[in-house]
C-alpha cells in the first residue's frame, strides 16, 4: 500500500480567536481572559498532536466478493477502515474513487462528482475507537466490459474540536474485471453448424505438412510441395513426406478493434463491443465443439506494449483467459487488421482456419485475405455492423453481423 505524506490543516479562523481572547486578557489584565486564552492555547497544542498522530496506523482497504463478473452481474464491494492504535478517532471522512456510473452502478448510495472526467466519488463518514475496524458493503452492478479502477482514496481526520485537520491519500489501486457477455452464434446470425461443420469437414482431409512420421516415392498426383529434397539427394529418386494427420481442428480469430476506417476517426463504443461479442462467441462455440482456439487482437493489455496473442489452446482454462483479455483489452488499434495477418501468417500452425473479425472491411484487407486464401490457408470473414457488400472474395466464406438490431436485443437481455 503506497502513501503520500499526510497534510495537517489549520482552522486559521479559530486560532485567530485564540490569540485574540489571550491578547485581550493581557492588554486588559483579566485574569479570566488570561485562563482562559491559556486554556484555548493548550487545547489548540493537544489537537495539533492530536491530529498529526491521527492518521497514524490507518489501515484501508476494499475488495470484491467476486472481483471478475460477466456484463449485466453484480457484486459487492466491501470497504473498511481500521484504527490500529489507542487514540480514538471521533470523525474520518473517506473518500474513494469510483469508475465512471455509466460503466459500474452503484445500487445502493450516491456517488459525488470528482474533479477528474468520468471519475466519481464514493464518500464515508467514520467513527473509530481504538483498535475498532468498521466495513461497509455496497451492491455494484457491472454494466459495460472493461477493467475497472477503484481509487486512489482520500481520508481526512482531525481532533475532535475541529482546531486540526489531517489528510492522507492512498495510491493503491484495485480492479473490477468485467467479462463480455457470451452468446449463441446464432443470436449473432451466424449459422454454427454451418460455419464449424465446414471447417471440421475440410479439416478432416488436412495433414501437417511441418511434422513429417516417414518418407515414401513419389507418385504421379503429389504436390511438390511434399517432396524431402533431402531425401531424394540420398536416395537418387524421388521422395516424398508422410505427414503426421492433424489431430484437432485449430481455429485462429483475428480480432480488428479499428471501428473506423482511419484512427484519428475515433472509436464508436457500441460496434466495438459487437465485435468482441462475436470473437468471444466463436471462441467459446469453437471451444465447445472440440476446436483449439487462438486469439490475436491489432491492440495492447494495459500492462503490455505487445499486440495481444494467445496460443492455439483446447484447454478448460482457454475460454477464461480469453475472457479476460478481452475484458482489458483497450479500444484503439495499434495496427491494421491486415499488417497484424501479414505478420502473424507465417508462423500460424497449418490447416488452421484464421476468422478475421472486423467493422472494417476495407480493400486492404481484403487483398490480404484473398493472398492468404492462394496460398492454402482456409479463411472466414465475419464483419460486424460495416459495410454489408463484401460478400464477393473467392473461396472465403462471408458472415454479417447487423449492428443495430443484434445490438438492441442484446441490450435488452438482463444477466441479473
């Protein structure tokens, strides 16, 4: 837990009258004054100590019941203060920063403005005895995907005559993940059965061609491709490899963050999160059906300066961490959906069928995919809510997802 040094504040209007009622007393020789004004000053020396040690041994904290939610949950957040010392503490003012409420609800309290942009404010009054901690719990609702910052906080507390007041902020951040909501392809309008049925199909006639089990002569019909040079030299005919069947069908989604065709153009909110519902929907049918799925997105984690990418996997655990990357993933694209392919093509496991998912269809791309196309690799294009005319690439099948109406149905579906 970080801490900035604590700030100690003055009622410079009440030190004012201390100074004037003991000055009086004097000019005026009044003993009472005098005590008085004597009292004053000392009670004033006490809250100043009082309050410098005020903060001292202050221990905050929040957490979640379950800090990684799907859109639409809720859960609770808890926050405490405890007071590790003797001194008791007759006010604390806490004030936490909260997520902007379009993103995170707060059920239950009210949320003050903060001076940062989207930024809000989670206020607590405490009262504090010695060694006395006190939680409060409030329900949050998760309405948007993201990843979600909680502080930094704010506590003031003081003497209890208010001469006094101590600030202490604490740096420390905590997160709430929210999850895209997961879907049906065929809510999307995506026909599964179509879709994965062909894949699985064209699969099963597939062999990888970089993992070789022997070698055999060449018979009229091979593709050249498939002949050991090394082999051949050895030997003085022609050989050719035998390649080890692929054992499980990969499926590689290409994700385009881009919502616009140029980035200054900016990010439209709701088409992004229509196309990571899509990549999250045929992960998880793919997943279901026995596929291995990657994920490779043209944007960054917040921790990270690389292009997100995940591995080919089919394990119980890959449709969580693709959930959760695409939870904290940003919204403005680091590249181009066809610079990321072009990158990424030759080091893909072969036969794996690559899904690009884009609003963003442009000629570029779609050059790209059509080479990738020539060049053996089985690729679908899915465009979410773009132009609809791209239905006219050679052998790559092309699935639309209408915006506006899939967008409003999904809105409409409460998960809690």
């Amino acid at each position: 837990m970080e801490y900035i040094e604590p700030r100690f504040r003055q009622s410079e209007l009440r030190a004012i009258l201390v100074a004037l009622v003991l000055l009086a007393g004097l000019l005026l020789r009044q003993v009472e004054l005098v005590a008085a004004g004597a009292m004053l000053t000392l009670l004033a020396a006490v809250s100043s100590l009082w309050a410098r040690y005020a903060v001292r041994r202050l221990e905050y904290a929040r957490s979640f019941d379950s800090p990684k939610v799907f859109w639409g949950e809720t859960t609770y957040l808890s926050v405490s203060l405890a007071n590790r010392k003797f001194l008791p503490l007759a006010w604390v003012q806490v004030e936490d920063e909260f997520p902007d409420r379009q993103k995170v609800e707060l059920v239950r309290g009210q949320l003050g403005y903060s001076h940062r942009p989207n930024r809000f404010i989670l206020s607590n009054l405490f009262a504090l005895g010695w060694y006395e901690r006190v939680t409060r719990r409030y329900p949050v609702r998760a309405l948007y995907r993201g990843y979600h910052a909680f502080g930094p906080v704010t506590i003031r507390t003081g003497d209890p005559f208010g001469f006094f007041t101590a600030e202490l902020v604490i740096d420390r951040l905590d997160y709430l993940t929210v999850y895209p909501r997961i879907v049906p392809l065929e809510r999307l309008g995506i026909p599964s059965r179509e879709l994965l049925g062909e894949i699985r199909a064209r699969h099963s006639l597939q062999r990888d061609l970089t993992r070789v089990v022997g070698v055999r002569p060449y018979a009229p019909g091979d593709s050249r491709r498939q002949i050991h040079w090394r082999a051949t030299a050895r030997t003085g005919r022609l050989e050719v490899k035998i390649p080890e069947p692929v054992t499980a069908p990969n499926l590689l989604i290409f994700l385009d963050l881009a919502t616009f065709e140029y980035p200054w153009q900016g990010v439209l909110p709701d088409r992004l999160e229509l196309a990571i519902i899509t990549a999250v929907a045929l992960a998880n049918a793919a997943l279901e059906d026995g596929f291995s799925v990657g994920l490779y997105a043209n944007g960054s984690l917040p921790e990270s300066d690389q292009l997100l990418k995940i591995a080919p996997s089919r394990a119980r655990g890959q449709l969580g961490i693709i959930l959760d990357a695409l939870a904290r993933i940003g919204s403005f694209p680091a590249t181009s959906l066809e610079a990321l392919l072009r990158r990424e093509s030759r080091n893909l496991p072969w036969g794996a069928t690559i899904v690009a998912v884009t609003s963003v269809p442009t000629e570029g791309l779609a050059a790209g995919l059509l080479r990738l196309r020539r060049l053996g690799r089985p690729v679908v294009l899915v465009v979410v809510d773009g132009r609809p005319g791209r239905s006219d690439l050679p052998g790559i099948p092309v699935y639309h997802v209408t915006g506006s109406e899939v967008w409003q149905e999904l809105q409409r579906v409460s998960l809690g």
